[in-house]
C-alpha cells in the first residue's frame, strides 16, 4: 500500500528516496539512506530491516549482499518489499508472493521504483520516466515522480502521507521532510520542499563552516 521511488544524481553526488503512502507516518517507516546507497522495505513494512540493509552495504558495499541480508533476516518475507539503489552499478529489488497487485519494481538508468497495492499497472513506469526526465535539484525530481505516479493511478486508497529525503557531500542530509497526514500530502511535501531548498545551502554551512553561517533570522528572510 505504498509507492516510492530512489534516485542518484551522478553530477552533484546527491542520493535519495521519497514515498507516500495510504495511511499515516511513512517518514518514520519506509526507507533509509546512507553513504553509497538507499535501501527499501515496504508493504507489510518492517523497518528494522532498513538496518540490517545499511549495515551489510556498510561492510560488503554490494547491493546484491545488502538486499539478501534484508531477505534473510525478514519475517514472513512473502509479504516484503525490499529493494536497493547503490551509488553506482544496478538496483536490486524483490516483491514478496503476497503483497497486493498491482505490485512490483522497476530500474531506470538512476533510479528505482517500487510499488504495491497500486490502481494501475501506469504508476511505476511513470515514477521512473518522470524522475528520469525531469532536470533541477534530485529531491525536486523525486518528488515529482510521486506526482506522476499519483496522475497514473496512485493506490487503491486516498494517499495520506509522504516523505522525501536525500544525502548530499560530507554524510550530510541535503533533505530530510515529512509530511505525517494531511488530506493531500504530495502536495503538501512539494510545498515544504519549495520552502526548504532555499535555506538548505545555509543550515549546511552551520554544519560544516558555522563561523561563515548566516543568524536564523537571515536563513528565514531568504525563504
């Protein structure tokens, strides 16, 4: 009951995800992001296998190890939706015997979608056509390619939450944003994210040159 896509940006270095879902919270239990790669457990969703993917790309770096890690150590794996999108090199992903159609994952040339319990069989190749046509910031992209997967036929029940968050230079996260309910959280994620890319060069220099970091009040007029 859930849609999402991952992506790379090979120019900026930037890697990311952002998904949404037909109930509450999908921030706080679908997808992580780490040095070198995204990893992805949804449907019938444990998050606890987020780490378990993290910590095999941290000691294999292969997203064939780290999406066999996450199989093996899922309960019930028929009803898991698991998928990898490393920095570099091809996406892994693998949708349990259970999870509800329409259902499955697709790979484009940056970019991962995975997606289960959907109206249509539209939703995932236009996740991945929209991100890998669309030009600007990688979380921008990705989180129009929820919106062209909601125009395709979204999921079988209203959408009500959605996320997006992206990895930049310095293990620092460019893009951290959720949206926990609201009536039309895509369009709520898009208003957050038109607000937040503005201030985001500032909120890093804090982390990394906070002596040339502008004052909060400064951050806030540029937005």
């Amino acid at each position: 009951m859930t849609f999402s896509i991952a992506g790379r940006c090979p120019e900026t270095g930037q890697i990311g995800f952002a998904v949404t879902t037909s109930s509450v919270c999908v921030g706080a239990r679908v997808g992580a992001v780490t040095d070198g790669c995204v990893v992805f457990s949804q449907a019938r969703t444990d998050p606890r296998l987020h780490r378990v993917g993290v910590d095999s790309w941290g000691k294999t770096g292969s997203a064939q190890a780290t999406l066999d890690a996450m199989q093996a150590a899922a309960v019930a794996p028929h009803w898991r939706q698991l998928g990898v999108l490393p920095a570099t090199g091809e996406a892994v992903h693998l949708t349990g015997a259970s999870c509800l159609p329409h259902c499955g994952g697709l790979t484009g040339a940056n970019s991962l979608a995975l997606g289960n319990f959907l109206g249509t069989d539209k939703v995932l190749p236009a996740l991945i056509e929209t991100f890998e046509a669309e030009k600007g910031p990688l979380a921008w992209r990705l989180v129009k390619a929820l919106r062209a997967g909601e125009a395709a036929g979204s999921e079988v029940d209203p959408l009500q939450s959605s996320a997006v968050m992206v990895l930049g230079q310095d293990d620092l996260k460019d893009v951290d944003l959720r949206v926990d309910y609201a009536a039309d959280p895509l369009v709520a994620l898009q208003d957050l994210l038109a607000d937040w890319l503005p201030k985001a060069p500032a909120y890093r220099l804090r982390a990394i040159d906070p002596d040339s970091a502008p004052s909060s009040s400064l951050v806030e007029r540029k937005g």
